[in-house]
C-alpha cells in the first residue's frame, strides 16, 4: 500500500450476497463512489440526526413527489419523526390531497400523443396521468373548504393544518396533510398560491370578496422562531424550488434576530440540478455555507438522484435500522391552538420575532 | 437525393464568415441541429410574437438572472415591450434593487473556501459574490419602504409597482423594477415572500403589526383576468420555478371561467433542467399541453442552454432585427391606478375573475 | 374511478415496511413514477431476459465503475450468467485488472487541491484516489505480458482472454477480467488503444517493434458473427460511450450480412446522459429503433440514473430472486481455443462475417 | 464599494444595443456570470493560444458534431490554423465524407414514430434523419477504398489521410477530412472501429483476409511524439469521449519518456456532461490537473454548453477579430510522406516513443 495522506480508507468493491437488507446494501454504497456513496452518507447521515434529541429536522419536498407515488413515504416519515417540519410546494400537497379524496394517479408514458390527452381532459406529469375533471372537483372542495373559515388572514402553516383537519374528519385517510394534521407537524408552503392549492382558494375570493387571505409574511416569521426555539436544525431537501429556499431563509433571517444561531448542523439534499447554472435548487451545501445557511462544521451531503429511487431507498433502511432511535424521539413536541403553532407547549409568534441578544 | 416524406429539408453546415451579425449567426444556427437549431427557432418564434399585435408576452424569470449580470437586458426587453409581463422569483427582483441602490455583485469563482466567505460575510452565487452587510442594508430599505405604506393587504404586483417607483424617485437607475414602474408593465412574483424582499417585508411587520399584507390572492385573479383581456397570450420562459407555473396557471384559471381561452399560442422555453423526473421545471412543451396551458398549433421550442448564454444572444438579435416591429408594438398599453392594473385604460379585476359565457 | 383508456392502472404509493428485500424495493418502484419506475422496470426487463434462454446478453459498461467500486459486481454477473459478453471502455478494465494486482483505489474527495495531488503523484477520479506510481507499474506489467505474447495481431477480445488468463494464473484474484477468462465469456474493448491498457501495450511496441498488434476491425466481425450465432441479443448498457456503440454496431453490421437479424429483443438502459445534445450516449431507445438495433416490440427501458446506485441494487435484487433461473442458464457457452472463441463447441470467425441468406 | 479581496471586479449586466459583433457579445459575457462568462473566456482563451506560436492546439469532437451540421466550423478551424491536430469519433469523420460525397442530413423531430422510421429506412440522430441507403453506399465505398491500400497496417492517422486524398479527388468537396488532407493536418481517431467507418473496414476484410489493417498502437505512439516535438499544447476539447482521453493521455504518455513534458498551458472544454457521475467525459479541467494533463498554471475553462452553440459563436468571433492572429500562425507545419506524419520536415515516430533525458 502507497503511503500517502490522501490514501487512507480503500474503496470496498462491492460485494453482491442474497439477502442483503436495504441498510446494509446502502452501508456498502457507502465504501464505494460517486452517487453510490454519497447516497449511503446521506442514509448515515439521516439516521444521526435522530440521534440529536433536540434538534429540529426540516424536509423540503419540491417536484411532483405525490403524483409520483411518493406521499406516503413522505407521511410515514413525518408520522414517525423522522422529520419536523414540512416545507412543500403546493403541488405536492394538493396531489395528495386529491388521493386522500380517492382520487388517484396512474401509470401512463411520456411517448403519447398530448393533443389526444388534451381532447380527453387527460393531464400529463411526464409519465403519468389524472384526470383534468377530478382536478376541477378538488379545486372546487378546497374553495368551499376555505369558504367554511372565519374571514381574516391564514398563514399557509394554519391554514393547511386545518385543511389537513377537514380531510382528516371527512375521509379518515392516509396521506401527508392528515399525518401532519394528527401530530400538528407544521406544513409551510412558501408559494401557496401558486398551485391548484391557490386555484381553489381564489376561488372562494371569487365568491366572498373577504375570504381567502393567506398571509405569507406570517410563515417567513413563524418559520424563522421555529429556528429560534430550536436547539439547532437539520435539512432533507428532495429537489429545490421554493421549500429549500425557505427552510435556508429561516436560518438567515433567524441569525438576523438571533445571532448565536448557526446553520444546519446537518444538511441532505438529493437533487438532480447542478450547480453551473447559477440557479438556487443545484446550489451546493457549500455555497449555502458561505451565507451561513449551512455550519462550517455541519454533516453534509448532496446525492444527485431522482427522489423517486433514493427516499424509499433510505427511508425504508431507516425503518428497519432506526426504529429504536425514533422511539426515543416520538411523539411530536407540537400543538396547534387557536391558530398559534405551539412546540412544547408554548406558543411560536407569527407576527413578531423572537430577539436575543 | 433519397426521397422520402421524412427527407425533406437539409440541414445547411454552418459556415464561418467574418462579420456575421447576430441575427445571421441565430439564423444559421436554425438550419442545423441540436441545441444551436432550437435557439434559432426561439428567436425566431420570439420574433413572430412581437408581430402578433393584441398578444400578452408573459416572460418568466427563475435563477438568479439579475445578481448572473442579465438585468439590463430583462430591462431592456421590457421598456423596449419584447414582453408585456414579468413574473419572477424575488431573487431576481432582489439583485436588480441591490444594483439600483449602487451596490454591485462580483467576479467570483465556486472554487473557494466558503467558510472564509462565510467569515467575512460574502454571499456566494456560484461564481458570483455579494456583499453580505449591503443585503443588510436592503432588506432594510426594503423594510422601511414597507411601512411607507398605507396599512392594507398589496397584490405582488402593486406591492412591486410602489416599490419600483420609490426606486425610480430614489435612484433613478436603470433597472427591471424601475424600468417597469415607468410604463406600468406588470411584475409578479408568485413566492414573494420565499425572498430577501420577503424578508424585508417581515422585517416591518417585526415593527409594526398593521404593516406588510401581501394578498398573493389577488396575483392569480389579477393574472388571470389579464389573460381574459387579452387577444392572446405567448410566454418566454428562462428557467421553470414558480415563474414558469404561474404563468401556465393563469391559462389554465382563465380556461375555468372563460372557455374560450385558448393555450399560449406562442411558447419559448430556456431551460437547463430535463424532464424525466417529473419536475415542473423541466417539463415538456408538449405536456404543457396536455393541462390546455400551450395550444395545440403554438408555435413552441425548448432550448436546452443556459439563460445566461441564450438571452443575451436573442435579444441582441432582435435587437438589430426587430426594431421596427417593436415600434409598432409600443407603448405599452398599461397604467396603474388606485392600486389597479390598468390595461388599455380598463382595469383588470384582482378581486374576481371575470367570467365569459 | 374516471373512465377513460389513458386511466386504467394507477399508480400505487411506495408503503414503507421493516425488513423489505431490495427485489420487493424494486417491485414496488416499478408501481409509482419517474425513474424509481424505470428502475423497477429495468429489474422486471433484465430478469425476464434471464428466462429467454438462448439469448446473448451484452453488458456495456463505460464510466470509471471499477474505481467506483462495481468491479465485483460486474464479475458477479460474468460468473453467474447475468450477462454473457461485456464491452468495456480500457478505464474499467485496467483499474479491475489494478485491483486484481493488489493496488487499491481510495476514498477521496473533488474539493481538494488537485494541484497538490499532482505534486504527491495522486490521480483523482471525482471523489476517489489513486496512486499513479501503482498505475505506472501496472504499465509496466501490461508491456512485459505483452511481450511474452506470440508477435501476431490480437483482438481486443483474445487479447483481453490471455490477459485475465496470466492474471488469474498469477493473483488468483477475483475480478471483472479473471471471471471472464475462467468462462471464456468474451470481452470486447472497442478503444483499448485510448487508455491505459493502450499505454502498456504501446510501451511493449516502443521496446519490440514486432509486438503489440491489435486487431480491432476483428473484433467488429467477430462480435457480429456471435450475434448472428445467437438465438437473439439482448443490451444492458451503463453509461454510453463505445462500449454502448460497439453493442448496437454489432447488430448493424449483423443484419447486413444476415438480414433476418432483428435488433434487441431486450434492452436496458443505465445513463445519466440526455438526448437532446445528439450525443450517441444519450441517445434513446426508440432513436435505436430507427436503425434497427433495437427490434420494434422489445421490452427496453431506460434509467436516469447513476450506475452506483442502481446497479448494486438491480444484482442483489436478481441475486436473491432469480437464483433458479440463473441456475437453468449456466454454464457459459464459451471456450477459446488457439486463439478463437467457441460457441457452444463451434468457432466464431474473426476473420469473415457469417452470411445468410 | 465594500473593501474585500473577494469583491474586486464587479459583474458589468450585459448592455443590449444593435449591430453587436460575435466578438463584442462574447467579450461582454465575460464579464456576466455563469455558462455566459465561461463562454466568453473560452474565446480569450482559445484566441491567446493562437498567439503561443510553438504550440500544438487540439481539438477533440465527440458527439454527432457533423451531422450536426458543424463540419464545416471544424474544417474552417483546420483550414485556418485555428487548431493543429484533430480527435475525432469516427461518426464525425463518417458523416463527414457521407456530406463530402453528396449526401445530406435532414431536419427532422425527436417526436417522430421510430418504428416507421425503421420500416422506411431512415436513420435518426436526435432531431436529424439521414437515408440508411446511402449509408450502405458509403460503407461500400470505404470497403473499396479500403481495399486499394496496399495490405499493412495502418495508423488511424495515416488511413485517415489517405481517405481524405482519395475523397478531395474524386469529390473537390469541402470538409473535415479533405480540409485535413489539405494541409496534412493529422486527424487521430482512436475508436475508428467502432463507428461506421470501422464497418466499411471490416467489409474490406470480409473481402480479403489481409486487408484493413488498423495499427492503433500507432495512434498512441505517434499522438505522444508529436507533443514531444511541440513547444507546449492546448486542447479545445468538445464533448468528452474517446478524443477527451486520447488528447490527455498523449500528455501522460509523453510525460513518462520526457519528463520535462507539462500538461496543457490552454485548455478549453465545451461539455454539457457533469463530474459527479465519475466518468471522463464530465470530468474537471481541475481533475486533469491531478493527473499532470492539464499544467497547474494553465489558462483553463469548462464551458457548460451544447457545442451546436458555442462553437459557431466563438469561431464566429476568432474569424473577425483573430484573422491577424491566424496569419502569422499559417501555414500549417505538417507533411506526409510515405505514411510517415512529418512536422516540420522532420518525421515523427508512430514506432518508439522519442525519449528525452
């Protein structure tokens, strides 16, 4: 063997056997290279992070993760804290809203005449398919739901836990609104209106001029004391979009009020845009240290693979290696409470930040 | 010559000659394959819109395209009415107000060490560098603008139109947001407060309580209804993010309350991302049309480039080319009013949709 | 449930449970979207070609895989009968044939100074190390076998038998090339020449003017005359490259001397690269259908996906699944002798193609 | 202006204005961010190395560049002296004498069904179709050729050369190969079997057992030598494949016998492969450097781009603003003479590696 400090730890080839369990193939990934390993680091990592008792664990979840089978990986994981706190975009949430409902998505291809769909009022997510008219019942549901609210401004984490709260009474149905909702896990959806989420509720503005306000402003500030009050955070970021911008966000704006914050001592993003564009979803834990989103120390790793093979990878492993720790760390710490968001019973502010000195 | 339905129009090799112009070279590009075709037929397509007279040009902007030095041209494009409406991600409004105020963003590399950025407070963008202290100071500014205002809930679009005319007053510097205060050319940006603007905004109900309502409501009706008024759409997408959904999602709203609304006619997309993981970013054109968002006979190309190639490119072209199209084009037909989107000296509605039979 | 021809199977969302074997990983994949489905697909696709029994199955394999630690796995293949001819790029090759030798590759990182590395004669493939010492011995060991080698031409595939042949006599060693010369399963190497295997074999030349004769245009006969003697092909293609190329060539030049050839019945791919550059490694199957090395109703897929993730998983799951079938498959059909291989007792030519009428 | 060393040259936004030149669009993007600026320092570079007199300029192209419709850029930057000495896939060169000939590629569409395409024999690359007829022909006529060689093995650079005579003969025509014939420029195609001209020589063999002949071992002697003999190298590389390897190992390979040799002083890579996957194509210039292929101080670029893009853009530019340049280069320095490459009238070795203390 050379000798050299940069030759320290062999690759291990690796080794195929029958009857390996999905966290001992992902413990092997881990010895070799490239996305192989950086998906093994990411399964050690998650599973750490358990470990750290009191720490607040944020899951970004952009893309079409729902349409694409993944909700109820996502709602076993906030069920089982193996996450905190919910970043989404409105896609993914209004997807699975439309399964607790019954409706469901299926298997189509992306080599098919979109015209034809068009004319069937058939709507296309690269290989799968739902139905344009189920759509339109959703949309209608949730601005009759949003009509049922007393009139006044919503931020998107309550108004989504009471969403979550009427799907819940009406279907009693797996999913990740009604998981959240039963654990009072918060769901911030950064870009809210932008989605059939939004759809239907301006729709109910279009029937009530009083109704509908969410109040985005108030998520920014509620999310950022979430930080505060925590006693330090971790990111599983699926994708980029607006939920890895506005778990980062809270960070910032909480070192802003609250300077001993640090960034994440953990950091997982499974991503597949690169960084060389400029754009915020390739961006590199790296760069998000420079702006102090992510701590010079912190655990970190970005695995360049589609959500849709590495979450059921990792989650599944984790169901089997990490039941002990996530027993430990069960239940939940939250509340809800006349609209306030309560961790550990006591109430976080949306409308002003928590100052330290 | 092979004959063949399929063998038809040969591609013509590129060739070299000293002084080409622009408008040649994109020309040229257009007779042969690959990426270097499709962005010939962008500037192309893009051409023919601006010859299309009642049409809305939505362009959207995701990335970070303001703080990546395309600013000006995205200025450029909207005074000279190469479009008609902007949605963006706040970043790229963030940066274009960073740069109005006199700050500036700088050559950089994203081989450094980020955690002596992160020490002397350098923010990283990819290979772009910012002064940490001068965001301070605009969220502040922001901050304070915000509690300039009267006390009630703002569109994005009238929240951004006040905001680019302090900048106008202030600076008068150049700029997307200056540039679309003077001719009332409206912005949106669906995720606001997912931004640094956001920020700023929370930052001033931090101090007053009253302050800081942005109806992200009213942007999917206005938007919407500004469809509706139109004799057609066609978009210019740089990126996906929340820009490219929301403009595909004021089509599909229209659609529900006036049927005769068709697809964009015209679609241009500039895009890094790919399709096969089902995100909306790197969705296709063709799916787009599945959701009735492109119309079936929309003239429409995807170019595989990044923005920061293709649109100084594009626009330089059009530029020497289109000049005296664009004069027939303008002005732009907006005013604001009361905190209205005047189009053509009627407003559009942020309160209702307006329906068609 | 909606009715509607595009709306029969739905899509079914991944349910996590303790204790899933990756090939129940892998059948629940194949029920949800995007590229978890592909994968689920590909598993499906490749164990049905383990069923199809007098089918030739090409594993492509370009990349760096034996650095990146899958040397075992593809070995595990070529011993079991997973696959039954290889066609690698040199790199996989000479870094399986560095294992074999003893030499390691090391766990590294892409954010060092590779400048540095360069000084300490460290040679990086992305996160892993080598030694280029060790490498330059390896040099020296390919030229000094191959001037033990009768001065005559080679091809790539004898060439590469007598290799694995004074490898395994000499190490023992399990390893890509040691299986293959045990089975006598063929492996091509289309760019030897372009890599470091070429190195050695040019330094043998540079020390006897005689010696060092590949033969590459033999291999393209021989390859072709074996899928003419096969009962039908099938491809299993990581990455692109030449390896990718030489596979679906071998099928062209097949159907040309025997046109009732068809291309794949099966076919698998494993890629990161995108179509829409035009490059051949990011070519799709269906551009492989219009020149015929893909047959028209093949069962084929295509997995955006790094090799290091999806292929250790795909072999365990085969391993354990598909262990009787494998069992009717064996053993190799192979022997070399004087030079030639022997299919099934009958010599494949390498020196004519093997027309039929 | 904040003072810190990180924040010296700031992003000047690209100014639109008409009548831009190629080579004031490029100059400006190099002072913008991303893809832009490295586009626009790839021009610097590749313009500076046109002032380095003693140097050996690459240029490796992958991917489908002629039928592309890039082979007449290539040919010009041959012709012109932009580049010494080109690496090429075989499809390059293929497509090339299939144009040379009188064949053309067609524009045609990616969405297009490949199993009638099939039927009518046409071929797809992408979004080009070419007649597989005519395909046919020019095998046959590449077998021909082939078979008026005098039976002995050949260098790709010397089989190439003869082609090119054989093809400006009897065509006149303008391209790659008779540009490189021209001038002697040596062409090196070091998977020249595996490609279509690989097929056409394994037909001559078919017709005679002691045909086609290709000595690859040659290519690596040979290549290696003529970096010897060079004053310095650069490489202009696009995509990354068998030329992206074949251009740096004749550095590693010069290295070993002549240790004074360093790696590239210019290189340029236009790619749209990334590094994370761990194959060559997408790796670093920084990775090279680990290697010795790239020199520690040498003026570098990695251009994230399609080369159907950028190449006609940037030689656009060179051809107005480097014409000077350019003449003081020319003429080329080489010579063929009975098989041998000479270079500046002195003979380079394609039999031993020229040593040097």
């Amino acid at each position: 063997m050379p000798s050299s400090r940069f030759l320290q730890t062999p690759v291990e080839p690796f080794r195929v056997e029958p009857g390996l369990a999905p966290e001992e193939i992902l413990a092997r990934l881990e010895r070799i290279s490239f996305q192989g390993r950086n998906l093994g680091v990411a399964y050690r990592v998650w599973r750490r992070m358990l470990t750290d008792r009191d720490l607040t664990i944020f899951l970004g979840a952009a893309g079409a993760l729902s349409a694409g089978g993944l909700r109820l990986v996502i709602a076993h994981a906030i069920a089982n804290r193996y996450v905190d706190c919910l970043v989404s975009t409105g896609a993914n949430l209004y997807h699975d809203l439309h399964e607790a409902r019954g409706g469901r998505h299926y298997i189509g291809s992306p080599r098919v005449n979109d015209a034809t769909l068009q004319e069937e009022r058939i709507d296309r997510v690269y290989d799968t398919f739902a139905s344009e008219e189920e759509f339109v019942e959703n949309d209608n549901w949730i601005a009759e739901f949003t009509l049922t609210l007393e009139p006044r401004p919503y931020s998107s984490r309550e108004f989504l836990y009471r969403l979550g709260e009427r799907l819940w009474e009406e279907t009693g149905a797996e999913g990740i609104l009604t998981a959240a909702y039963r654990d009072a896990v918060p769901i911030y959806c950064p870009a809210i209106a932008d989605s059939s989420i939004g759809m239907g509720i301006a729709q109910a503005r279009h029937l009530r001029a009083d109704a509908a306000h969410i109040d985005v402003v108030a998520d920014v500030i509620e999310s950022s004391n979430l930080v505060i009050a925590s006693g330090g955070t971790a990111s599983v970021v699926l994708g980029g979009g607006t939920p890895k911008n506005f778990i980062n966000q809270a960070i910032v704006e909480a070192e802003y009020y609250a300077p001993q914050i640090d960034g994440h001592r953990y950091a997982v993003q499974i991503v597949t845009d690169v960084p060389h564009f400029g754009g915020a979803s390739g961006s590199t834990l790296d760069e998000a240290e420079s702006w102090g989103k992510v701590a010079t120390d912190a655990a970190r790793v970005t695995v360049n693979a589609d959500a849709t093979i590495a979450l059921p990878l990792i989650v599944s492993a984790l169901e089997s290696s990490a039941a002990a720790i996530r027993r430990e760390r069960a239940p939940a710490p939250y509340q809800a409470s006349e609209g306030a968001l309560l961790r550990a019973g006591r109430a976080i502010s949306a409308a002003r930040f928590d100052e330290r000195p």
